[in-house]
C-alpha cells in the first residue's frame, strides 16, 4: 500500500478511538501501545503498514518456496521472468514489479 493510504486509514482508525477533536484532546494512551494485542496490554488494532509489510514478506517467501503454483506462473508470464529466477530478466524489466 502506498503511505499515504496507510497514513489515511490509520488516521481513520484513531479519530475512531480518540474521538474527531483528537487535535485538542489528551491521548492517554500512545498509538504503539493501542496496536499491541490485548495479551500484551494494548487493544489489538491493526498497524496497517506493518500488517502490509508482513504480508507482502509472505507472499515473496511463498514465491522463492513454491515454483509450480499457478499464481506464481501467472506473475512470472505476465512480468518476463524465469520460473527458476526471482529477479527479472529480459525486455520486460520496466514492467517488472518492485517485488
């Protein structure tokens, strides 16, 4: 996700919380602290750029780790790469994904 949506939805979820006058309001509680899981004292909210970041780490992993899966034969047909590569190769580099 591009950072200003997470900044966006991230504001989104704190006005939530903290009410529209967030501005002139006291924040009892810090962001860090409401986005731990309730075991660990905070409220369990999601921090969407972390939860993009380890998702996006998951499907890279599952890339490397799985070369006959369909989703992995569509990505490497429609970006230029080989099935045995994780890096582009070729004249279709500049469609290539940042991934």
């Amino acid at each position: 996700m591009h950072c200003s949506v997470v900044n966006r939805l991230n504001s989104l979820f704190a006005k939530f919380v903290w009410g529209p006058n967030s501005q002139r309001s006291v924040h009892w509680i810090s962001w860090e602290n409401m986005c731990k899981s309730v075991d660990n004292g905070g409220l369990g909210l999601v921090d969407l750029q972390m939860k993009n970041s380890a998702l996006l780490s998951k499907w890279l992993w599952r890339f490397g780790n799985e070369p006959d899966s369909l989703w992995r034969r569509v990505v490497c047909a429609k970006y230029g790469l080989e099935v045995n590569r994780l890096l582009p190769c070729g004249p279709n580099q500049s469609k290539a994904s940042w991934i």
